[in-house]
C-alpha cells in the first residue's frame, strides 16, 4: 500500500502532509480532485455492468436537492449530453506536436 500511495504522490495526486511527529495523511491535490467525475463514470458504468445482483455498493446523494444521483457528462455550453453521437473529434492546439 505505500507504494501504491507513493506512487499517487509522484503523479501529483496526494499530497503527504504530517500531522504527528511520525504520522502522515494523504490529501487529494487539485488535480486529485478533479478526477472525481472521471472516477465516478467508471464506477457507475460498473455498477451497470458488473454489480452485485442487490445493487451498487455504493450511492451518491447529492447534498442540493437530497436525492440519489448519478452523474453524466453534458455540455458546458448548452447543457447538452456528451456522448459518442453528439461531439466530433478535431484536432487541439497541440496537435502533431507529440
């Protein structure tokens, strides 16, 4: 386990912050954080596809309105769902540079 957590320290995803003289924690970075969403979709499509016959381990309530929420992916712009259909790949700012 500790190199699994060094590890996500490396990656810049926890940091290992004391808080006894010999005792640490690990706290989410910001980029830690932002992988929520992402981490939320593969869970959810698990719960879809591989879960136990009783349902999810796991819910969501979202602490706005008190239900249990599932998450999607939407367009900032509009509002719009994002999936395969609905978005076309072009090339970034970056593109070709690798």
């Amino acid at each position: 386990m500790s190199a699994r957590l060094k590890t996500l320290v490396e990656a810049g995803l926890l940091d290992r912050v004391p808080y006894e003289p010999d005792r640490h924690e690990y706290r989410l970075t910001q980029m830690g954080r932002e992988l929520f969403p992402a981490i939320v979709t593969l869970m959810q499509w698990g719960d879809r596809y591989l879960a136990d016959p009783d349902g999810p381990p796991i819910l969501f309530r979202h602490k706005g309105c008190g239900q249990i929420s599932e998450s999607y992916v939407a367009c900032r712009n509009c509002g719009g769902d994002i999936d395969y259909h609905t978005v076309t790949p072009e090339p970034g700012p970056s593109f070709g540079n690798g």
